[in-house]
C-alpha cells in the first residue's frame, strides 16, 4: 500500500476547504468505524489540521494501523528517543504479551522501543545493557531480568543508575536496588489457586514452582504455605523449571505424593503437568485438577481450557511505562514495589477430585 492508498484524496474548492473525494468515502468510513469517531474527526487528522484532540488523534493513526493502512508521511511523528526493553527468551508467551502493550504505550508517547531478549547461550542481560546504553536509550524497561534473581550482583543496576539512565524493573523485588519495582501479587496469587482447589474438595495439593532463587518463584511458595495453613489442606511443594519440561518433571513427582490438584508457577509448566498425567493414562480434571498461572494467550484454547491465574499484564505495562517516563521527565518515582493484584479464571482443568466426585 503507498502513501496515497492511506490518506483519502482530497479536492480543493476555490475559495474554500479541502474536502475529500467522493472514492475514499468507504475508507474514510472503515477508519472511523475502528477509531470509534466520526468521518470528519478521520479527515482533519489525515489532513493534518488542528482542533483534534491527542488521544482521539492517536485512536485514528492507531485504526491506520489495525487496518494496514500506511500513514501519510506527514502524520510520521519524529522520535522522542529510544528506549529498551530487556525480557527473557520469547519461547513463554507472557514475555511477547508484556512487549506487545509496552511497545504500543511507548509508541504512543512517541518514543521508539528496541526489543532485547537474553537467553542460554544467547546475549546476557549486561551485554545487552551496554548495546542500549551505546545506542543512547533514554530509558529501559527490564521484565524478569536479572533483579529477580536474589544470588545475582545488584551492583549493576547501581552502575546504570551512575550513567544517568533511568530505568524501571517488572516482575522480582529487590529491596537491594533502589529503582521503581512494578509486580503481581505472587503471594495472593498462590493462595486463589489453593483456596479453588481446596473448595472443589482436594485435600493434597502440590506447587510446581520455579527455582527457589527467584523472587516470584519464593513469593508463590509463601503464598502457597499460608494457604495450605488457612485452609487446612495438607500439601508439596517441587522446585523445577520455567518450562513445560519443567512442569512436566514436577507434575509426576507431586503425582507419586499423591496430590489430586497441582498449582503452578507458569501456564506452560501447567501444560507439562496435564501432560504427565495424560502419560500415566490419567484424564485432566477427572483424575488431577491443574491450575496455571499468567493466562496467556490461547491458553483458554487448550484441551482442556486451562484454570489459570491471569498476571494483570496490561495494567502491568502501562504503569511501567509511566513511571519510566516520569523518571525521564524528572519526576523521581517512588523507590518502592507497586504491586497489582492476579484473578482467578476458572476453566475446564479443574474440578472435584477423584473420591468427592
């Protein structure tokens, strides 16, 4: 599509405004439609004019966008700058989700987002830092990086913070790093997950949980234990991987424990705990009720839907991102965690145990 495809041709009357042609009608219509606008609001931003309000302006260039329309040259916002944004490997949905609703809050302050993923055998989080800062980013954004690991040196973020670039760390507190902290409530999270299996009648329950090294990882095993005391329910905890490998291992340890409901730490270990029961012959949820957690894309599309307990990702990104550019703008933002609360969303993996039914 050209330039011309995404602003409707115009037809100047003299001695009045321009006004557009009779065969862009239909697209002019489209755009509204997806803007939620009206036809004539589409007409003063492609034009250029003024009177339209940022926010309304930024709804139509983003209806350009969802309709693979091409913006007119003229309507390209020069770039505020750069800012980075560090996360693990993308293999995990949750990381593109988190990327996705950043990159798009960033886009829309006018600043250019440049993506880094470190992983085993690939780029660490340091040398990717130093790529950012060489390239003169205004800001970065670390999602589970590094922070959240309680045996790594903090000192490095304290070498950041003395180069003047500001950044915001998500997901893994550390009270030894003075940066603005945005995270889930792991610890509440856990004990939803407990307290629905708990209802539904189980009695033992086990956790499939990542490395003890990590912050989220610890927080959910808090969480869980205070949950099996509350409610009485006697339970197991198994350190694993962040993986569907990992759920997978865990789920048949916590199964010869004789656990009927598992909660994991991530819905692709909660994929490879389904997994380990359908590997004994066992059925999900007759015979082992599964609880995820994040809720990820398409995971309400798998067999079956998974029970999971949904990370709030966009509220999530917005605030990282607006703390971020408050730091840029020299507004200090709060040295502390700003913590936002998970949800529940009950689906097909989880159900009585196996004696209640």
């Amino acid at each position: 599509m050209t330039t011309a495809d995404a602003a409707p041709p115009t037809t100047t009357a003299v001695g009045g405004p321009a006004v557009a042609a009779s065969p862009s009608t239909a697209r002019l219509a489209d755009i509204a439609a997806q803007a939620s606008v009206s036809e004539a609001t589409v007409s003063r931003v492609l034009n250029g004019r003024t009177g339209v309000a940022s926010g309304t302006r930024q709804k139509v260039l983003a209806a350009l966008d969802v309709l693979g329309y091409e913006r007119p040259v003229r309507l390209r916002q020069r770039s505020a700058g750069l800012i980075g944004l560090v996360i693990p490997e993308l293999t995990n949905p949750i990381f593109p989700a988190f990327a996705q609703v950043i990159e798009q809050a960033l886009s829309g302050y006018g600043y250019t987002p440049v993506l880094g993923t470190h992983m085993p055998g690939g780029a660490t989080e340091d040398e990717l830092v130093d790529q950012l800062v060489e390239r003169g980013v205004t800001g970065i954004i670390f999602l589970s990086g590094l922070h959240a690991d309680v045996t790594a040196d903090p000192a490095r973020y304290d070498r950041l913070s003395g180069q003047g670039v500001p950044f915001v760390l998500v997901n893994g507190y550390n009270e030894r790093i003075s940066a603005p902290f945005v995270s889930p409530d792991d610890r509440t999270a856990a004990k939803i997950a407990v307290r629905h299996l708990a209802d539904l009648g189980h009695r033992r329950v086990g956790l499939a949980v990542g490395p003890s090294r990590f912050v989220p990882a610890r927080r959910k095993a808090e969480g869980f234990a205070a949950a099996l005391e509350e409610t009485g329910v006697s339970g197991v905890i198994q350190h694993t991987l962040f993986t569907v490998e990992g759920g997978h291992a865990a789920g048949g340890a916590l199964l010869d424990q004789g656990c009927t409901g598992i909660v994991c730490g991530s819905d692709l270990m909660a994929l490879g705990a389904v997994r380990a029961a359908r590997g004994r012959g066992l059925d999900v949820p007759r015979d082992l009720s599964v609880v995820g957690y994040d809720d990820s894309e398409l995971i309400a599309f798998t067999d079956p839907p998974l029970t999971t307990v949904r990370q709030p990702v966009r509220a999530m990104a917005h605030a990282a991102v607006q703390s971020l550019l408050e730091e840029i703008g020299g507004n200090p933002v709060p040295r502390a965690e700003f913590v936002f609360q998970p949800e529940l969303v009950v689906r097909g993996s989880t159900a009585q145990p196996p004696a209640a039914a």
